[in-house]
C-alpha cells in the first residue's frame, strides 16, 4: 500500500449537513477500495489565493490515507463530479507502507472548542536580586 494525502476545498456556502455528507462520501471511497483513512481533519473556511468557481473562499479539509493507484483515480473521479469540492490535490507520501503501522483516526467532531491554558505570570528574578543587593 502507499500512502496520500489529499487536499480539497468545498464551496464556502456548504450548509452544515453538505460538509457531513462530502465528508461520509469521500471517505466511503477510501474504505470502499480496501483503503485505509488515517486522518480526516477539517481546516475551516478560508480565502482563496485566486476566484475558483467565482468564489473567493473556502472550506478546506486535509485527508490522509493508505491505499493503491486505483484509489486515487476512484477517488479524484468523485470529487471532480461532486459539485460542492471547488479543487482537490493528492500527494504520494510514500509508495510502501505497512497498514498495521498506522492507527485510524476518527474523524473529529467540526466544533471549535480549543483548551485553554491558563499561563501564570512569569517572575523577573533578576529584579528581585537587584532589590535585595541595594538592601544590603
């Protein structure tokens, strides 16, 4: 097997239940091949570098899986017949691959909950050295 990554953008104005259903579709090709989904990340909605389609934003996801050529082809045949995928780009990572090495990640819920650290407040030792060497 090798391993791929493929990029694609999905039209910005794609309700919710549009980016689930692309996402259930893309990934049934994968698993229909015999592939093997590694990671399935959703980047969120960009601008464009250039109008695609006249639009000038996007939704970009980032995939990365094991499979063979034909996948590719299977799969790049769906996305340039779905409508709402505006460009998609595969690269080969690498041509062989063992598929026990790799885990398979579920793909995460599109909610933006991020954990937040709180940091403390960092001492100025060398202030506080200064102080007592003037003391002295």
């Amino acid at each position: 097997m090798r391993r791929y990554e493929t990029l694609f953008i999905v039209t910005p104005d794609s309700s919710e239940e549009d980016l689930k259903a692309v996402a259930e579709k893309i990934q049934g090709v994968v698993t229909g091949m015999n592939g093997k989904l590694v990671n399935y990340k959703e980047q969120g909605k960009k601008k464009l570098a250039y109008n695609v389609k006249k639009q000038n934003k996007g939704y970009y996801v980032l995939m990365d899986y094991l499979g063979l050529a034909d996948l590719v082809a299977e799969l790049e045949r769906n996305m340039r017949l779905d409508e709402r995928i505006l460009k998609y780009i595969t690269l080969k990572l690498a041509d062989t691959v063992d598929p026990e090495d790799f885990e398979v990640q579920e793909p995460e819920p599109s909610e933006d909950t991020e954990s937040v650290a709180e940091v403390e407040p960092e001492v100025d030792e060398t202030v506080e050295t200064q102080e007592s060497e003037e003391e002295r």
